[in-house]
C-alpha cells in the first residue's frame, strides 16, 4: 500500500540534496576566488572589507609595510571616492616591499548586491611586464653606453617647442638682436676630435670609457630645461632652453669647451681629447629641426676643417660651402663609376748612380672637362667617404694594365709602389682582398706597399695579422712621410718594414738647417741598425742633392729634381727605353726651377 507521504518525504530528501550541493559548489567558489592569483577584494560604503582574497590580503600587506605609510591610506581614500561618485576605475598601483618595487594594475568597479553599494577590486601583478615595457623604452631612448637621452628624445623635444612656440605666435621683434631674446634656443652639435685615433691607439674599451666621463663633462651644470643627448657613434647633441642671447651660448660653449682641455683618465692612461661644437639658434638659423641640426652641423664641420677643437656659429656662408662640397662628393661618386681615374707614375732613382730603382703610383682623377685634378682636391673626401678601397683598387688595375708599359718605360726590375691610407691598413676587411689581387697580377714581388707610420703605431691589425701577408708575397713595405705622424724615434724599434721615406719637410734647403741634418743623421743611424732603406722625399734643387750625397749614407731619393710624374698615354706614342730614361735624368741641369711639392693623406700632387 502507499503511504500518502511517499510524495513529501522524496521532494524533502531532494531539496535536502539541492541543499548540500549548493553548499558544496560555493564552498568550490570560495576557495577558487581565495585561490585566484588576481587580488580581489570587495569594500562597503565605509570602506570595510567584506571579502579578501589571499593575493589581496598579501597585496595589502605590502602596502601596510610600505615606506611610505601613506600608500594604504591613499589607495583608502581612492576606492571611498569611487564608492561615492559610483564612476570605475583602472589605475596602476605601485608598492614597495624591501628592496623589490611591484606593480599592480588595478580595476575598481562600483556594484550594487541586496540593495547594498559595494566596490569590487581586482588587482593583477604586472612588475615584470612593465619591467620589459621600461627596458625596451630606454633602449629607444636612452642611449645604453652613456645613458643619455637618444636622437629622438632632443627632436622631440625641439619639435615641441617649435610648435608651442608657433601656437604662441612668433614675435619678429624677439629674434636675437643686441643680446637680448625672450624664449629662443640654440641647438649645438658637437664631434669629438681624432675618436678614431683614439679607439685604434687606445682599443674600443678605453674608448668607450672616454664617451662616458665625455658625457659627465658635458652634462655637467646643466639646466632641468637644457638636454644633452648621444645621437651617434662620438657625437654629441645639446640643446639649450631658453637663451637670452649670442653671447650668452657662446660663453657656455667656451665653458665646455676649457673643461675638455684638462685630461682623462682611464686604465691608467692619459687622455687629451677635444670637441668641435657647431651652433644654430632659433630662429635665426631655421625654424625646423631638420634645418637647425643640419646647419649646426655645418658649423662643426666648419671648425673640423680648421683648427679643431673650437665652437662655431653658424652663417650663411657655410651653407654656400656645405652645397659646393656636396657637389664634389656627388663629382667623385661619379668618376669612381665611370672609372675617370688615371695614374702618374714619379720615379726612385739612386742618387748615387742616377739609375732608376723604383716608380709610385700616384692617382690622378680627370674631371668632366677632361682637366687632371690633383689628389688634394679629392682623396681625403674619398677617405671620409669609404670611397678609397675602390679608388686603390682602380690604381692596382691601372697599374696591371700598363704593365708592359711600365716595363719598356722603367725597367722590369723596378719596384711599384703603391699608397694605402692609414684607415685601410688597419682594415682586415680591405687589406686581406687586395693582398689576394696583389697575388692575382703574378707579380707580388715588385710591390711595395707605402703606409703612414700611424698605421704601424695604433692598436689595429696591421702589424700582428696584415703584415705577415704580404711578408708571405714578397711584397715590400714601406713607411711614407716619416717624422710628422705620431711615433717616435723609439717606435721604430717595434717596427718591421723595408723602407723608411723621410718625409720632404726635413729634406727642403737641409744644407741650411743643421737641426734637421741632426734628425737626418739619427734617423738614418737608426734605419741602419734596423735594416731599413732610407729614401728622401721630395728632392727638388741640386743643393739638397749635393747634401745627401756628401753628408749621409742616403742612397734613394724622389722628387722634381729628378723627374715629374710622368703620365703613361703621354709615352704611349713613342715610349722611351728605360735605358734612354735614365740617360735623360743623369743629364738633367744642376738647378731648375719647379713648382712647390705637396702632400695629402698619402697621394703625392
């Protein structure tokens, strides 16, 4: 039979059921909120905490033992005001825990539950994705060596100033007149002098080490207003905001300019280094930034040409200068295309028999009109360029294609020498390929190679790794312009080469000059002792020649006492036996008036 509370008694067991479950799903719920990694809490209108979860209840413990006690009160009163006004909120949140600072971005949002306003809280640790955000903004824009504030940070900066000061409206009656302005800024560029020299003689490290005390040099006594920045390799960009005047720049700059005199000390060496500063004001000297760098720029160009070392403004006539320099550059780019270089070729001669032991390459470079132009006019441009590596390489090809030229000219035994610039001797990258098409002529042995001494003394590869290559060829080495570089009599003891050419400021009117027969003498003594060849340089009247031959045991000289550079197409026609060469010069006059003697990085005029 059925009872009548069958029915009443299942649907209490079921809802007594439903009972359990539902408590067993919010405990889950409880410790799943508890357990969250996201801090949660949720306030009432008193700002009383209703619920806090663990990483909450750690998130606010950090802040009760924070430093600064009022971060607990301050994120209090916050959440209060949100309560109030009912508006949500995200807000970054930063605490300080010992010597760790993490970052929480929190949301706060206003709810209302059983009639009740209460705020709802969620904060999530994001210390190490804004530790990464704060690494890739100081890689764009702070510089990583010296810290300083990068290229974009000062266009930035002028940028915005250009455009406040447009909004304003530009006052013609405040431009810099009678060293008096309102709200002006002067942009300066500023180049440190002979960097290169330094890194090579020095090493990178020691380097880059004088970048950094350059920077706290300059960066010293500057406005919060005023920003230094790093834009390049050694170069350096200042802007000053505001100037009240010229005068005002330009004693600053000759402030900076008499810190950097006294010397750098780094690992244990002393450093002199200098800077070149080029200047533009505002407006006066453009009114972009594109325009004001550029001109500045032009300005410390103005004084790496000069003197080095100084400060310029910039005028009008630089900027003539600055076109008339790039129509060169765009000049030689194009004869290095259309291969419009040629060579001379200046004979070595013994000045003992007057036989003819050697000729130099000299490069030449016809223009557009077919005029020859001399190497002063182009090869320290092509150097500063990166051009030089292909022109060297176009007076080798030169050289290979007169060959035989060469040989019914001169004699098949002279020796041919060939210039290379301090900066590709100490260039792997240069040298290794073009001792190879040394090799490739077949006649390696005839070749020497006339190096700067500077090239001999800084820290480069040259002596360790190049020299041996070509010692391995049987190519000959010389050491071009001796005595005006930077080594010392002393230098010469670390250095293995074949030939020493003193330079033609110790061989002008030297029967006059008994200082410089003194530096001839010991040079010579010490060349001697070290199996090098002497060869003077530069020989132009029979008095010097006379010298030479009475005087010292020099046997080798160049020079227009001798011979011009002789152009190959001019021989071509009816080339003389080398026999009929060197008759010609043993029956040259005693003296002849010439044109003066002149060098450039290396390349004879």
């Amino acid at each position: 039979m059925h009872s009548p509370y069958k029915h009443d008694l299942q649907a209490a067991a079921t809802e007594a059921g439903n009972e359990d479950t539902f408590d067993t799903e919010l405990s889950i719920l409880r410790d799943i909120l508890r357990l969250l990694p996201t801090a949660v809490t949720v306030q009432d209108e008193q700002g009383e905490f209703l619920l806090v979860n663990d990483a909450a209840a750690t998130l606010l413990q950090m802040a009760a033992a924070a430093p600064a006690p009022s971060q607990l009160s301050d994120r209090q009163e916050t959440c209060l005001e949100l309560l109030r006004s009912g508006h949500a909120a995200t807000l970054e949140e930063a605490v300080t825990s010992g010597p760790a600072k993490h970052v929480f971005l929190t949301s706060h949002r206003p709810i209302q539950i059983a009639g009740r306003n209460l705020l709802l809280s969620n904060s999530a640790d994001i210390t190490e994705q804004k530790a990464f955000e704060d690494a890739l903004f100081r890689s764009a824009y702070y510089d990583e060596l010296t810290g300083l504030p990068t290229r974009r940070v000062i266009e930035h900066r002028v940028n915005t100033l250009l455009s406040r000061d447009s909004a304003q409206g530009h006052s013609q009656q405040g431009r810099l007149q009678h060293g008096n302005v309102q709200g002006h800024f002067a942009l300066a560029f500023l180049d440190v002098d002979n960097f290169k020299h330094i890194n090579d003689y020095y090493g990178h490290a020691i380097g880059d080490a004088l970048l950094v005390e350059m920077a706290k040099r300059l960066g010293m006594d500057l406005r919060e207003s005023d920003i230094l920045s790093r834009i390049s390799g050694d170069e350096f960009m200042l802007l000053l905001n505001p100037v009240q005047s010229e005068s005002e720049v330009a004693e600053y700059i000759h402030f900076i300019l008499q810190r950097l005199k006294a010397p750098f000390f780094i690992d244990e060496s002393e450093i002199f280094a200098s800077t070149s500063i080029g200047v533009s004001l505002y407006p006066e000297h453009g009114k972009t930034y594109d325009a004001l760098r550029q001109n500045a720029d032009i300005a410390m160009y103005r004084v790496k040409n000069g003197s080095k070392g100084g400060a310029a403004f910039f005028d009008s006539s630089m900027e003539r200068e600055a076109l008339a320099r790039m129509k060169v550059e765009q000049s030689l780019r194009l004869a290095i295309l259309e291969k419009r270089f040629c060579c001379a070729f200046q004979t070595k001669v013994d000045i003992r028999t007057k036989a003819i032991t050697g000729i130099e390459a000299l490069v030449r470079l016809r223009d557009d009109e077919g005029v020859i132009q001399a190497p002063g006019t182009f090869i320290n441009l092509a150097v500063e360029l990166g051009l030089i590596d292909e022109l060297t390489h176009l007076v080798l090809a030169e050289i290979v294609k007169s060959i035989d030229l060469i040989n019914e000219t001169f004699g098949p035994d002279t020796t041919i020498s060939i210039n290379v610039a301090a900066k590709q001797a100490g260039n792997p990258e240069f040298m290794r390929p073009f001792a190879q098409a040394l090799e490739a002529t077949g006649f390696p042995k005839r070749f020497m190679i006339e190096v700067t001494e500077d090239a001999f003394v800084t820290k480069t590869h040259f002596q360790d790794e190049i020299l041996p290559i070509f010692r391995k060829l049987g190519v000959g080495i010389s050491i071009d312009d001796f005595g005006i570089g930077y080594s010392s009599l002393s230098a010469l003891a670390d250095i293995t080469a074949d030939e020493i050419k003193i330079d033609r400021s110790f061989i002008t009117d030297i029967h006059l000059r008994p200082r410089s027969q003194g530096i001839l003498r010991a040079i010579e003594s010490l060349s001697d002792a070290l199996g090098m060849t002497v060869v003077a340089e530069g020989l132009e009247t029979f008095e010097e020649l006379a010298y030479l031959q009475a005087a010292t045991k020099i046997r080798y000289a160049q020079g227009y006492y001798f011979s011009r550079p002789i152009f190959l197409e001019d021989l071509r026609p009816a080339a003389p036996l080398a026999s009929e060469t060197r008759a010609s010069l043993s029956s040259r006059p005693a003296q002849e008036t010439r044109p003066a003697f002149s060098r450039a990085s290396g390349y004879r005029r």
